[in-house]
C-alpha cells in the first residue's frame, strides 16, 4: 500500500487520534469519522458520567510528544482528559480531517478496499476507502442487563439508564439511586451521586479487590502496574527472567508482596469493618481492567450514604399506579428505586460490519482473533485501534499506530499467516484460562500494557536505551520514553524540527548506557 492510499478511521477517541497522526504524517490521505459532537470517545461530553476521571496521573497518561499542560491537576477530570485531546488534534493537524456527528453504518470490503454508508445531518450518503482501520472502542457499546418488570418500574416513573447515559447529577437530587456493578464507573458513580442523592444503594454481584492510589502513603499503584517488576508479579505467556524467577525459585516474594498489597488495603479502607473483604485473592485485581479504589466511595460506606448488596442481584423491577418504583433483589429484599444505572460493561462487537465478515474476525466465543490486537488475518485492508485496552491506552494506542504505519507501508516483515494463527489460538486460550474469560473478548491485556508495547517494538526493531529500559523495573513508564518512534521514517517526508533533537537526545542516551555497561 503507497502513502497515497485513502484510510478511513472509525472513531475519535485516543486510538483513533493516535492512529491518525501516525497516518497522516507518514503521508497518508485520512478521514476520522465519529458519531459525537466531539473528539475523545469515552471522554465525550455526551457520554462524560459525574465523578469520571482518569486512573492515572498525568504523568503515564499521555502521549510520548504531547505532555499533559503543566497547570492540570495531578489526576484529570472527564472535561481536562477530553480538552487535552482535542488540543491533541488540533496541534498535529487533524482537525480538519475529522467528520464528527458522522456515524458509519455500515461497511463493505470491495475489490480495492471499503464502500462505506454513512449518516450525517445531511442524511445517508457512501464513501470509499482503500483500508480500514477500527477504532470505535471496546467500551462504547453499552450491555444492558434484561431485567423484568421494566415495564412496570417506568410506568412507576422510574428511570433506567446505563453508566454512559448518566450525564446530570443534578437530575437525582433528592432521589433513591441504585448503581448496579461494582467496577470503576459503579463505584464513581456512586460517589458522585451520594453527596446529592436521599439514599445511594451498590448493588453487587461479586466484590474484587480494588487498591487504592496510594497504599500507607507510600506505594503508588502506578509502582504496581506501570513498571516492569510490578507487571513481573503476573504469569505472562511468554515469561521473561523475572516472570521465571517470581513463579519459581521467587515465588515466595511474589506471594509475600501480594499478601502485603492485601494486608495494607484491607486496612486502609477497613474492608473487614465494613463487610466489604472479597473471596479470592489480590491477584484478581487485574483480570481486564485495573480495580483502582474510588476515592471517597469507602468513607462514604463507613458514614451510611453508600449501602452496598453484595453477592447479590437485581431479581425483578416492579412498581405501580399507586407504588413506588423498586426493585427486587435475588436475596428477597426490596429497594426503593427512583433511578437504576447500570455500570454493567460493554460489549466488543462492530455493529457496522457484515455478519460474514464479523465471523470471520472471532472465533465461536466473539473473541477477536487479531496478530498483535491490531491485524485480522482473514480480512485484507483492515486494521484494529485501541483493542489493546490497558491502564496506559495513550502509549499502547501511540505505539500500535506505528506498528499499523509500518505494515501499510510494507516496512514490517511478518511470521507466515499459519505461525500467526497458532500465536493467536494460543494467546487466547492463555486469556481465557488467566482471566476466567473476563479479558473483554480478547480486547484487553491488562496488567500487560508493557509487554504488549515490548511486542510490537521489536517487531519494529525499535530499542530503547538500555538506561531506560532498567529505570523501568522499578520506576514508572514515562511516554516521553518513547518519543523516538517519532523520528523520521526512510522515504516518508520531512518531520517536524521538534522531532530531530528528540532522536538525538535518545541516541546520545543509549550511546551514553552503553559506555557504562561495558
């Protein structure tokens, strides 16, 4: 494929921004097409829920050579998160090829690429592209659980919504709010609405560990999951040396760490006071997504403006001419039930595509059998964004573009399609036996984020000093550690000025680490 290939890009969130970038300055025609008003997929101020903000600080949580604006705060509110990336956008260039309040509806693969529908204020019109790349997001299609009795618990005037569609606090001022789940939304969520709502009310099919940002005012959860020996803690497929030595001969340290990580937070959120220990270990804390504490949700536990039902769920909805709304859980009890949200997760699936294509893209269980979470192997001109959901998305997403700039333009050598089959069938069986099949349909490699980004950078052959690389085990990543993708590639035009000292800079560290090793 030339750089003059015409790329398509379904949705405008960070991977799609990333990917975009990328694309666009390696000499690629692109279009970024997103049904919201605005850029940021879940950071959206339509889909923006009370109490959002980011897990990380904005210190990992950003891209490698946009740093986050030195007035933010240390961790982003839902607004900051969504201006940094429209500020993103603009700074590379990209506003003017974003067609937002655009949905593509459908698509289909064609001879020499994609014939697109889509809908926009001006109706339903068709477009090509010569490749495809899918960033709609693993967490854009909400799941709605089937309740009975809806019917009549609306009748009653009660509201049922999902966790993107909770955009007003105000709107439950006064009221009986349940949240169903127990996640990070559920938990923000509930948060939010206590401080405004008559009564607050958790409803929980299973409790898991959650930790919070800072253990004993002294180990950060960053510390845990966003350097190389917290990651170590966890059985990688591929197990480097230290994954080797903490499931063997170290496996007493890897234990006695978890059973501290444990100790430490039961503690400091006095779980064991408040009913409120989960059944298993701490190790659970990273099956798909990272289980960061809310901060404020067990404070408001221990003063009565949160109730949480755990190992419970809503059973039935009811409600009537002359009763209020409520709901009924599976262990018998009823709760008044004026607005239910549910932070019940989202589907993986792309809604647009044929069915035969969709079949070919996953496997009998919907997971998505993609090289890298980037490449479906069955479908020619089409490639994967932000399905390498992690606690990092900014820098998985940044260095999955340059892994897809790499193969549009021929500079990546792959394994023959048969080594890749057998790698993916291997992955995801490796997924689903870790995660008791909770890895969001092979979409999420939490607690993996930097082996993910080790793959594909040495797909790339790319190397980072060796200064680096050791600083990791024990320091958190930092993006700008990365900003040498950015250099210029053979052939594909000029780069910016700001991007040559950057090179430089890194090159002069290696150099510099190598001196010292010898």
């Amino acid at each position: 494929m030339t750089s003059g290939s015409r790329v398509a890009i379904v949705g405008a969130g960070i991977a799609g921004l990333a990917c975009a970038k990328v694309l666009k300055q390696e000499g690629f025609p692109v279009e970024v097409f997103d049904r919201t008003p605005d850029v940021g997929g879940v950071w959206s101020v339509t889909r923006r829920y009370p109490g959002l903000r980011t897990q990380n600080t904005k210190d990992t949580y950003h891209f490698s050579d946009f740093p986050m604006p030195a007035d933010y705060p240390r961790v982003l509110d839902g607004q900051q998160m969504q201006a940094y990336l429209a500020a993103y956008a603009a700074r590379f260039g990209l506003t003017e090829h974003l067609r937002l309040q655009t949905e593509v509806v459908a698509a289909d693969p064609v001879d020499s690429g994609w014939l697109l529908e889509i809908r926009d204020k001006g109706g339903i019109r068709r477009t090509s592209c010569d490749h495809l790349v899918i960033a709609n997001g693993v967490f854009s299609d909400p799941a709605m659980p089937d309740y009975r009795g809806t019917d009549l618990f609306r009748a009653a005037g009660g509201r049922l919504m999902h966790a993107s569609e909770f955009l007003d606090l105000e709107s439950v001022r006064g009221k009986s709010v349940v949240v169903v789940g127990y996640g990070k939304s559920a938990c923000d969520i509930a948060t939010a609405v206590s401080d405004v709502a008559a009564s607050t009310s958790v409803v929980a099919r299973r409790l898991f560990w959650k930790v919070p940002r800072t253990l004993a005012r002294v180990i950060d959860y960053e510390r845990l999951m966003l350097t190389r020996f917290g990651e170590s803690h966890f059985h990688y497929l591929r197990p480097g040396r230290m994954d080797r030595f903490l499931s063997g001969p170290g496996e007493s340290v890897r234990i006695s760490n978890f059973d501290l990580i444990q100790e430490l937070a039961t503690k400091q959120m006095r779980l064991r006071a408040l009913g409120l220990v989960p059944s298993g270990r701490v190790e659970e804390i990273a099956e798909s997504t990272i289980s960061l504490a809310t901060e404020g949700f067990y404070e408001q536990v221990a003063n009565g403006r949160i109730a949480v039902h755990r190992d419970t769920t809503i059973a039935e909805m009811g409600g009537g001419p002359k009763a209020a709304p409520a709901v009924r859980l599976s262990t018998g009890q009823v709760l008044q039930a004026d607005v239910v949200v549910c932070a019940t997760g989202f589907h993986q699936r792309v809604p647009f595509l044929t069915p035969y294509v969709q079949r070919r893209l996953t496997d009998e269980r919907g997971n998505f059998r993609l090289h890298r979470q980037i490449l479906p192997l069955d479908v020619p001109n089409l490639t994967f964004a932000g399905y390498n959901s992690s606690v990092i998305s900014t820098l998985n997403a940044e260095v999955a573009a340059h892994w897809t700039a790499a193969l549009l333009t021929g500079r990546l050598a792959l394994p023959p399609a048969q080594q890749l089959n057998e790698q993916i069938d291997t992955r995801l069986r490796w997924m689903e036996q870790r995660a008791n099949g909770h890895h969001a349909h092979g979409t999420a490699i939490t607690p993996f984020a930097i082996q993910n980004i080790d793959e594909m950078l040495a797909d790339l052959k790319f190397r980072l000093p060796r200064r680096t690389r050791l600083a990791q085990w024990f320091r958190r990543v930092k993006p700008e550690s990365y900003r040498g993708l950015n250099r210029p590639k053979a052939g594909t035009g000029s780069a910016s000025p700001r991007q040559f000292p950057i090179e430089a800079e890194l090159l002069a560290s290696e150099e510099e680490s190598d001196q010292v090793s010898r």
